[in-house]
C-alpha cells in the first residue's frame, strides 16, 4: 500500500492527512450513533431539542479539536513572542491551514447534519411520526369533549 502511495505522484500521503481522514470517518460515526440510538423528534419543542441535538455534540468535538491540536497552541504561543508586525503577519498567514485545524470535527460534524436533513426537518416541522399524531388526535378529542361537557345544556323540555 505504501509502495502504490509513494509511486502515485498525485497523491500526497502525509500523516497529517491520514488523521485528517480518521478524524472525518470517527465523526461521521459519532453522528451516525447520536441520529440512531438518541435523536428522536419531540412533538413539542422541537426546535430547541434539534438545536441541542446539533450544539452540544458541536461544542463537544470543537472542544476535542482544540485539546488534541498540538500546532494550534505552538503557533498561538510562538506567535506571541514576534514583536515584529511584519514578521508576526508572514508567520500567521504560513500557519494558516494549523491555525483551522481544531475546527475540522465540528465543521465535519455540522456539514454531515446538514447533508441528513433530519435534524433540521425536526427543528421546522417537529415530529410527524404515527405517535405524536396519534397523541394530537387524543388530545384534540379531549378538549373536545371538555368543551361539550362545559357547555352542555340541560333540557327542561
């Protein structure tokens, strides 16, 4: 594998690139776990459960990304010790790509929700499955017969 990696020159095989790859298929599972065993569409609050379902796993792998990025706080140390403005913007524009780099599982994470839909079908229309129309309906004929109760007329005839 290595030898057709190194013989294909338009390929560029890095370790860098190898994460990048491993952390893209890790949070695709995590998204994949979260929509199957966890997410399910209230019939009520929809919107905010959608939004928690989308921020917290969010935040989650952006506070990941930072922790496990040795270069982002290399840079940012180093950066700081530059007392040149030319010097400090030529090395921040050369870093550029490290200086993104926690961002990727949050980025990946958001792109691969917003590809499913799911999550932002929950947050506009809220939960449409046989259970919650059943409970409309339940509710729907409870306030009807409370209404009927309420106004029932007694006949003196």
């Amino acid at each position: 594998m290595n030898d057709l990696l190194r013989n294909n020159s338009n390929f560029k095989y890095s370790k860098k690139t190898a994460r990048n790859i491993l952390v893209i298929v890790f949070v695709y599972g995590i998204q994949e776990l979260l929509r199957t065993q966890f997410f399910r569409c209230p019939c009520k609050n929809y919107a905010l459960y959608s939004f928690i379902m989308v921020a917290a796993p969010m935040f989650f792998l952006l506070g990941i990304g930072f922790s496990s990025s040795d270069g982002y706080w290399s840079i940012v140390s180093r950066r700081k010790h530059i007392t040149n403005n030319k010097l400090r913007l030529n090395y921040c524009l050369r870093s550029l790509p490290s200086l993104f780099e926690p961002f990727l599982p949050a980025a990946a994470f958001i792109v691969f929700v917003l590809m499913r839909g799911e999550y932002y079908a929950c947050a506009k229309i809220g939960g449409r499955d046989g259970t919650c129309l059943a409970k409309q309906g339940l509710e729907q004929n409870l306030k009807i017969s409370r209404d009927l109760e309420s106004h029932s007329c007694t006949y003196t005839g």
